[in-house]
C-alpha cells in the first residue's frame, strides 16, 4: 500500500509540466547524442551540470537521467542501421541487430529493440521502487566505520567488473582520490596542495574535472581517430511487429529485464556487463544457436531489455546509499552534491518528492522514448550523417560556456583545460576515466567516514572487523581481490568483453 | 610526435611520479595520530598506496610486452587546448562574443576541410544561438562585447 503511495506521490511530481518539460528535453537530448557519433553521455551529462545549478534539483536529475537512459535508446538505433554502437552497452546490438536490418527487417529490429526498453523499463522502474526503501532503510543502521567499508568495497567491486587492465584502474582510482584532497582541510583549516591557486581552495570542483576530461579531453581524443564511413540502410518499412513477432519477443525481453535489473545494483555491473550477459543466456539456453548473429530476433530483445533495466536500477545504490556504481551515477552525485544536497539514506526520507519524482519521471521518460524513437526514426537516421567538423565546436563552446558559468570565473576554464590534457593522456595510456571519477566523488566521502571512526574508537582500526556489516562489506572486498587476482576469472573476463 | 614508450611503462611513471610527489607535500603538513588524523594522515597513506600501485604497473611494463603509446597528432591537441585557453584569457577582456568566435575558429583547424566561409557561419551561428541561451534565457553575468 506504502509502495502505492510512494509512486502516487512521484507520479503527481513527474507529471507538473515543469518536470514533463524537463524529461522530454532529457530524453530528447539523449536520443540525439546517442545517435550522434563521438558524442556519448557522460560527455553531455558533464557539459549539461553547469546548466542544472538554475533548475530546482529534482527537475535537474529529471532531466540528467532523460539523457542518460535516451542515450541508451539512441545507442541502439545506430548500432542497427549502420553496426556502429552509439553507446558502449549497444555493442551486442550490432551483432544480431545489424543483420536483421540487412536481411531487410531494420524496422522490426528498431521495435524490438524500442518495445523490449519500455518493457524493461517499466519493469525496473517498480523494481527501483520496491528495493529502494528497504535498501536505504538498511543502511540508516550504518555507522562510519561501515559506510568506510561499503565505499571501499563499492570501488573494488566498480573495478572489477570495468573494462581493461585491473591494476590501472585502481590507480585511477586512487589518484582521483587524491585530487578530491585539493582544498582546505574543512576539520583543521589547513590548505592542502592548492599550490596558492585561488579556485583550489574550496577544492577542485566537480564539474571542472568533469568537463574538461570528457567534454575536453574526449573530443581531442575523437578528432585523433580517422573518420568511419558509414553505411545507413536507406529505407525503413514494416515497423509495427505482428503479433507473431511480438510472442518472440517476450520471454527474452523478460529474461533480459530480469537479468540486467539485477546486474544493474551491482557496483560497476551496469548496463555493459548486463547486454553481454543477457546475450550469451540467449544463446546458451536457445534450442539453435547457430542462428544467433544472424539476425536472431532473440539477440537484439533481450541485450536491449537488459540494458535498459540495467540503466535503471543502477539508480538504486546511487539514490539510497550515495554509492555511484558507474561514472554517469557519479555525475549524477555530483549534481545533486552541488544543488546542495546529501546522497544518502536520509535523502528518502528528508526529499521524498524528490526521490520518488526521479523514479516515476524514468517511467514516463520510457514512455517518452518510445514515441520519440518509433514514428520519428527517419528524422534520427538524418543525423546519423551530420560531420563531426561541425559537430565539436559547438561542444567545445558548451564545455567553456559551462565551465565559466560555474563561478563566473575564467581561471575555471584555464583549469579545465588542464583537465582536458590529462584526459587525453590517459585516454591514449589505455586508462579508464570512470574510475577516477569515482575515486574523485568517494574519496572525500571516505576520508570523513575513517577520521569519524577512527576518533570514536580511539585510533584504534579494529572498529572496521568488530562491526558486521562493515566487517561483511572487507569480507567481500577481499574475496573480490583474491577473485580478480585467480587466473580462471581473468580469462572470463578476458572473453566476455571480447564477444 | 612518436612516442616508443608503452602505454603501461608511461602510466606507470606518471603515477609514481604523482606519489612522490604527494608524500613530500604530505609529510610537511602533518599526519598527526589515527585518532586525530592532520591534514597530510590521508593524502599520505593514498600516496603510498598510488607508489605501490603504479611501480606494480611500471614493473609488469618491463615482464609483459605492451602497445606504445604510438603517434601523438599535435594538431587536434594544441588547437582544441590554444582555442580553450584564448577564450579563457579573452572572455572577461573582449566579451563573450568575440572570444566566442575566437574559440571556434582557433579549434576548427584541429580538423580537415577548414572552409573559411563555412567556419566563419558556423561561429556566427553557434555564438549568437548561445548568447540568446545563457546570456539571454539563462542570465548569465558576462558581457557580449567589449564596449
């Protein structure tokens, strides 16, 4: 009944038509930098923080998450009309997808491909809303010493499941960790490594960092690359699937949904790692799978239904705990942090409309998606062609623009700049951005929760295996440590995100 | 520019390097007690962690084979960064939009195909659609002009 009222009352903010307004700028931006190549979300979501700091904050993560999960659906299309995965999570899309619109069925692969994200959307969203309370119930019970632990073992676990060499993300990490140092010591005043800068004092802003690594920083690393060129399949015909169609596309859009919103919680799972898996279930458990990558109906229903789920529920540990699961999830905390507010379990319960707003708004922005991607398909495919010559001035304008906005001061910019530096240098070192992100957002939440528990116990750090659940969240931390270390888990991890 | 190096032997010094450079500014600002962390008991422990981590991926450097880090095209790199610090340096001086354009056609010649004529509508268009945005919707205190 709780949980009726809980959605009534987020439904009732979703639907003021300040909030409509801002979802369907959300979710049409989205669709478009999904579509758009070079331009993904993490890039947009940065650019876009300065612009939010006007808007109230549940209108502002409205609007950030539109982006977010349009991308996704945005993703897909390109990934098949042309095999060229918008976003990273629509690479198993191309596979089957691509196939399908060469065998001249890219419409049916378009609505599979649409309907299965609602479907899983609207399943993921009542999901968020069942696991969200009870999670952030748990965790009012949490003292320093286990926030300490969660936050560690949410960062191993964010690395574990990343992309690429294991040890560097860490270093990622841990040099994030290090720039959220950068200020003045709020507990004893002191000024650390701020280097007589003057905008180093309060700490290096968040969006800074941001905007000048991936706006920056990921446009100098695009116009490095040579250009693609594309193949758009012309035509698209026979969108509306039959019923017949429609009887293939459940149970795996089901699976899908059901395997991406459980990978979705889990920290660094998120979509990626939900497509693949949701992929290769598919393929195991179908009676021909020969017929997987060539166009099997199966192969384009369930990676999108996992995704989007994924997307979704990555919202779960990001709203109740505070705790980003990926580098979106870590802009949106920065968002919120720089409205002002505390990501947290106390969120819930001190901003309901808020929380509960940002829950029915993903309901409604699915919604949205399907209208917008269905009947205006041809519009998409337009831009599919548009030339990234013309594209990343305007980028680059938008990231100044921002970055000034901030504190109406031009040494932001000049910082951000040095930002975009260090992003393409690790860009071409092969180091993920992501989890210094994360390690830049944790690292501070992390040194106050070690100092808390440290002065309660008396400096002494047995506080962190006396208390279960932070002993629980070591336990895991070093299990996940010694798995990452076991040769068996690399190899898997090795094939999985080369499949 | 060709760099030989690997990707993971350059990491690897760029993180040691970060480490030892916070442990020296760490130290001179204090650890204090676990009990009553000082500035420095943080950033320093977070250092020693970074100089474990990165000699670990400068030492694999030297077992394990890795891709160099290969060609650095400086084109792309010095007009994206030349166009940002400009209009960082110019904006307050010559107004939003001069800097603006500035900014637009600095960066354009990261690109091929730099068309005077196309360039030169792309920057009037861009400025003036997000003069009317941020300067106009959005308020934002910065001049258009400099007069």
């Amino acid at each position: 009944m709780e949980l009726l009222q809980n959605l009534g009352l987020g439904l009732a903010v979703a639907v003021q038509p300040i909030n409509l307004f801002y979802a369907f700028v959300g979710t049409l931006l989205g669709t478009i930098i999904g579509v758009l190549p070079g331009v993904g979300p993490v890039a947009t979501i940065s650019v876009l923080l300065p612009v939010t700091f006007g808007l109230n904050p549940t209108s502002a993560i409205i609007m950030l998450a539109g982006i977010y999960y349009g991308a996704q659906y945005g993703g897909s299309t390109t990934a098949i009309l042309v095999r060229l995965p918008g976003e990273s999570s629509s690479v198993v899309t191309t596979l089957d997808g691509y196939q399908m619109a060469r065998q001249g069925k890219a419409g049916l692969a378009l609505a599979t491909a649409a309907l299965s994200s609602f479907l899983a959307g609207t399943v993921a969203t009542l999901v968020v809303a069942v696991a969200a309370p009870i999670l952030a119930e748990f965790a009012l019970a949490f003292g320093p010493a286990d926030y300490c632990a969660l936050m560690i073992f949410g960062l191993v676990g964010a690395v574990i499941l990343a992309q690429g060499s294991i040890i560097k993300a860490l270093c990622m990490i841990v040099f994030g960790m290090l720039l959220g140092t950068i200020g003045i010591d709020m507990n004893n005043g002191t000024a650390r490594f701020t280097f007589n800068i003057s905008q180093f004092n309060d700490g290096l802003d968040f969006a800074v960092v941001a905007m000048g690594m991936f706006g920056l920083g990921e446009t100098i690393a695009n116009l490095e690359r040579k250009d693609h060129v594309r193949h758009v399949v012309d035509r698209i015909r026979d969108l509306w699937p039959k019923p017949k169609d429609l009887k293939a596309i459940l149970p795996p859009a089901l699976r899908g949904t059901v395997l991406g919103s459980a990978l979705g919680i889990l920290p660094g799972g998120g979509p990626i790692l939900a497509s693949f898996s949701a992929y290769s279930l598919e393929k195991k458990i179908s009676s021909n799978p020969e017929r997987f990558g060539n166009g099997a109906i199966e192969g384009v229903a369930a990676p999108e239904a996992a995704n989007n789920a994924a997307a979704q529920t990555a919202f779960i540990p990001m709203l109740t705990l505070g705790i980003p699961a990926t580098g979106t999830m870590a802009l949106m905390i920065g968002a919120l942090m720089m409205q002002g507010l505390a990501p947290g379990p106390q969120l819930m319960f001190q901003r309901p409309e808020l929380f509960w707003g940002v829950i029915a708004s993903m309901w409604v922005g699915n919604a949205m998606l399907v209208i917008l991607n269905l009947p205006l398909i041809g519009m998409w495919v337009k831009l599919l062609s548009a030339p990234y010559r013309l594209l990343y001035p305007s980028i680059l304008l938008f990231c100044c623009i921002g970055l000034y906005a901030i504190h109406n001061d031009a040494g932001d910019v000049l910082i951000g700049a040095v930002f975009g530096f260090l992003g393409y240098m690790f860009y071409r070192l092969n180091c993920e951005l992501a989890p210094l992100l994360l390690g830049f957002i944790l690292g501070p939440m992390i040194e106050e929760n070690l100092r808390r528990a440290l002065l309660i116990s008396l400096g002494d750090p047995i506080v962190f295996v006396e208390r279960p659940i932070s002993l629980t969240f070591l336990v895991m931390t070093v299990a996940l440590i010694i798995a990452m270390a076991a040769p068996g888990l690399q190899s898997l991890r090795r094939k999985a995100f080369q499949e | 520019m060709n760099i030989h190096m690997s990707q993971d032997r350059l990491s690897g010094l760029f993180f040691c390097g970060v480490a030892i450079v916070g442990i020296a500014l760490s130290s001179n600002l204090g650890l204090g007690t676990p009990a009553r962390m000082a500035a420095g008991f943080f950033p320093m422990w977070l250092s020693v962690l970074l100089l474990i981590l990165g000699g670990v991926v400068l030492a694999r450097s030297f077992i394990q084979a890795d891709e160099p880090v290969g060609e650095i095209s400086l084109r792309p790199l010095t007009a994206v960064l030349a166009g940002v610090v400009i209009f960082s340096l110019a904006v307050e001086r010559w107004g939003f939009a001069l800097a603006g354009v500035v900014l637009i056609v600095v960066s354009r010649l990261a690109a091929d195909r730099f068309k005077p004529l196309e360039v030169f509508i792309l920057a009037v268009t861009l400025v003036g659609l997000s003069a009317l945005i941020f300067l106009y919707a959005l308020k934002l205190p910065l001049r258009l002009l400099p007069f």
